[in-house]
C-alpha cells in the first residue's frame, strides 16, 4: 500500500517540474451543458409517424406545425382557412422549370416550338418557294422584348425552328401554329407592300418613274411610230456613247417594241450612264401598263429591277473607297 502512494506522490512530482503547456492533464473533470429556458409560443403538434408509401411527394408536407392559440372571440372558418392556405405556400415552387437557367424566357420559347414541331411534324409541308413570305423580327428585337442576353447563335436555332413550322401547308395550319407564328413576326411585313399600278390616262400615256445611282426620270410611253425624246432632245444628240442610247431604250429592243410605242421622258441629276439605265427601269415599267403579258420577258432582260448600287464612299487616309497609297519603306 505505501508502495503505491509513493508511486503516486513521484509521478505528480514529476509532472508539476514538466513544462505546464505540455504537461499531459491525468484528471478529466466532466463538462456540465446549460440549456437556457425558452417559452414557446404556443403548444406544438407533434409530426406524425412516418409511413412510407409510393408518394414521391410524401416527405414535402410539413413535419411538425405551431397550434395557433385560441382566441377568446370565436374564430370562423375563414381564418383557419388563410392559416391554412399560408402553410400551403410555404414552400414556393418557380412557374417555370428553366427559372434557374440564365435565359428561362428564352429557354422556354424554344421548347414551345420544339414541341410544337414534334407534335406535328407529320404534316404535309410546301417547299421554301412556295411557302409563305414572312420578315421575322431581329435578335435585337427579340432581346428587348424578352430581356435577356440572348446570343445569335441560339436566336438562329429559334428561327430555324420557326421556318420549319412556316412551311407546313397553309391550309393545315394549327390555330396554336399560327398564334406561335405571329408573336415572332415584325408588326410590318414589306413583303405585303403592294406598288400602286400604273394606269393609262385618257391621253393614252402611262407615266412610271425610274431611277439609278442619284439620277431620277420621269417617262411616258404611248403607242407611235418609235419617236423619243429626252429633255426636248433626240436620243442621238442627248447621249454621245452607243452603249447609253441601247441602254435607255434597251425595254423595248428586247421585246421588239422599238417602233410601236414613242417615248419622251424629262431626266435629273447623276450622269449619263445613271440617267440611262434610270430610263430603261422607267419605260420598262410604263410599258407593263400597256403590255402586262410582257413581264417574264422584261425580267429575263433585267429591265424591272431597281440596281441598288451605288458609289462607295471614300475613307480618310485612303486615296479612293479602298485604295491605300503606296507604301514606302523609308
């Protein structure tokens, strides 16, 4: 016995010369854990036991629930019926299922039309020529209206699918088809614009007006015996270059027309070579409203289509449009 007080009294003596941070603590004393006292505010209802079933749904209703405290006035129905719907929408669920996704807009357009297109795909289509016109609205149209970053590759994927869904044949177009359609389409069509016709006056002129580059003319075109003149002159003495006199009258060369209609047109503006091709669009436009028929063989000669081309600009720093001065080393 007095061995093992001994033993006892060396060890602590031992350990109290040690060094106290990594002196080894030989007697643990028990932690004591406080809980502060808390009044609920009211009784609270126990979850009721679990029952497992097939419900995938079975663990979202509430597990426990505060019992409201009864009032001394009575309660109606109507009270516990809002107590009730607040605890249904406790938990808010997104409208819809791409609100997590950056674009949720634009995401849910294009499964729309997915869908739409997959239910009826099987329906006989037109080819592109046949089908209907229609001018789509920009990215930048469709970005404001939606609000959201939206990149042109993924706005090409929505127009292709809207394409898809145009050429189904018109006269088997779903109602819900046609409403998908307008929302993307723009609120004016310029393939709808038609041109006012032109009419033969009692005189029996038809006046049309051509243009090309900034030259203007103003032609009438009556039944004769192959007169024209321009400006009061001869289509000889108004223009010196061959390629010009063809040029202007080249609508009624190319329909063998040349001595059957007169012409005398006034001209504005440009050169010789854009006051000339602005005759051949104008006669060949009032001869349409002579000669209707003769359409196809003014298109195949390129005579009732407005050149859009124009000069090009010159930029600082070059000598002409693109022409850059020559480089020198030195």
């Amino acid at each position: 016995m007095e061995c093992s007080s001994l033993r006892v009294g060396f060890r602590r003596a031992i350990a109290s010369s040690h060094n106290p941070a990594k002196r080894r603590v030989l007697f643990h004393q028990p932690r004591r854990l406080y809980a502060s006292h808390t009044e609920p505010d009211g009784p609270i209802r126990a979850a009721p036991p679990i029952n497992f079933t097939s419900d995938p749904d079975q663990f979202n209703q509430p597990h426990a629930e505060l019992i409201p405290q009864r009032r001394n006035s009575r309660s109606n129905d109507r009270d516990q019926d809002d107590y009730d719907h607040l605890l249904r929408r406790i938990r808010i669920v997104p409208a819809s299922p791409s609100y997590f996704t950056a674009t949720p807009r634009y995401t849910d357009d294009l499964l729309h039309l997915s869908s739409l297109y997959r239910k009826h795909q099987v329906l006989p289509k037109v080819s592109g020529a046949q089908a209907p016109r229609v001018a789509w609205k920009t990215l930048q149209q469709y970005k404001t209206e939606i609000g959201e970053p939206v990149r042109q590759k993924g706005y090409g994927m929505l127009l292709g699918l809207l394409k898809r869904l145009n050429y189904i044949h018109p006269s088997l177009l779903p109602v819900e088809v046609q409403r998908a359609l307008e929302r993307y389409k723009r609120s004016v069509q310029p393939h709808l614009n038609q041109p006012k016709p032109i009419e033969i006056d009692n005189l029996g002129r038809a006046r049309a007006v051509g243009r090309r580059k900034s030259s203007h003319a103003a032609v009438f075109v009556v039944e004769g015996e192959g007169e024209c003149l321009i400006n009061g002159r001869t289509l000889t003495d108004y223009f010196g270059r061959l390629h010009d006199r063809e040029s202007a009258v080249w609508a009624l060369k190319a329909t063998q027309r040349l001595d059957k209609y007169n012409v005398w047109a006034i001209v504005r503006g440009g050169g010789t070579t854009g006051q000339a091709e602005a005759l051949t669009l104008g006669v060949a436009k009032a001869l349409l409203a002579h000669e209707p028929d003769l359409k196809p063989a003014l298109r195949r000669a390129g005579c009732i289509t407005r050149d859009p081309r124009r000069v090009e600009r010159k930029k600082p720093g070059k000598l002409k449009a693109r022409k850059m001065p020559a480089w020198v080393k030195r």
